[in-house]
C-alpha cells in the first residue's frame, strides 16, 4: 500500500483530501472506511499494526497523516464539526495545521491524535475513544441524509 497521501490541504480541501485517502486504502482491500464511528476501531488498529513493525514516523508519516485526516472528517460527518485552519499559536501547539472545530467552538486536533496512537499506543490514545468521549457534539439530527454524511 502506497501511504504518501500528499500535502495536507487546508481546511476548505480536508473533505476532498480524505476522499482521496479513502480511495487509496481501499483500492486492494475491502476496508470499511465508511467515515462510521465504528470504523475509527479500524483506524486505531491499523495504527497499531504498523506500530508493530517499529517504523521511525517519518516512514509512516504519510499514512498517519490519512488516518488522522479520515479521523477529522468522521468528526465533521458525524458530530457536526467543521474543519479549521489552525492560526500561529495552535499550530506550534497542535503541531498540525488543521484540526475540526466543534458545534460549541472546542478545537481537536484527530491527526494529532493519530500520531500520538503511534507514538504512545494505548487504550487512552484510541481515536475511537476520541469520538466517543468527545464534547461539544452536534445533537443528532432527525433527517437521515446529514446521518450519511450528504
């Protein structure tokens, strides 16, 4: 598997971005990005697959950085997030330059998070658990097309 997604775009191209990177992982494999949250569970053990292997970042980097961009865009889809272009500050603290921004105006930063799964490992660094315990997430709406991400 090819894992150089690219140049992260800014926040206006994240949604056409993950749909890249969505395309590239699943191109061989029947993988279930379906930007659900049940498929963040496939994003942490993806990471944790490549962790095996003790890679230094730059190797991988490509890859977390698409994993942690299919992170965010689950947020934006399913929480009602919108992404963001990171100013000065929060990039030198984030150390990315976008992140999602949260209906209630809470900033996270999921391709950070990503890496800190590879870096770190562990149950606190899932992505999953991210989303699941996530604040500041858009109640659900009752028209079902927003729930497929239309």
């Amino acid at each position: 598997m090819d894992t150089d997604f690219g140049v992260l775009p800014s926040a206006a191209d994240m949604r056409a971005y993950v749909a890249g990177v969505v395309d590239r992982l699943t191109e061989r494999n029947r993988l279930p990005f379906d930007y659900s949250v049940a498929s963040l569970r496939l994003v942490d053990f993806m990471v944790d697959g490549v962790r095996r292997g003790r890679p230094e970042v730059a190797q991988v980097a490509g890859l977390l950085q698409g994993l942690g961009a299919y992170t965010g865009e689950v947020m934006v889809r399913r929480a009602g997030a919108q992404w963001a272009d990171f100013g000065p500050q929060q990039r030198k603290l984030f150390g990315q330059p976008v992140g999602v921004r949260m209906p209630d105006g809470r900033v996270w930063n999921p391709l950070g998070k990503v890496l800190n799964r590879f870096e770190l490992g562990g149950p606190e660094e899932s992505v999953q658990r991210l989303y699941l315990l996530l604040h500041g997430r858009a109640r659900r709406t009752a028209d079902p097309r927003a729930a497929c991400g239309r």
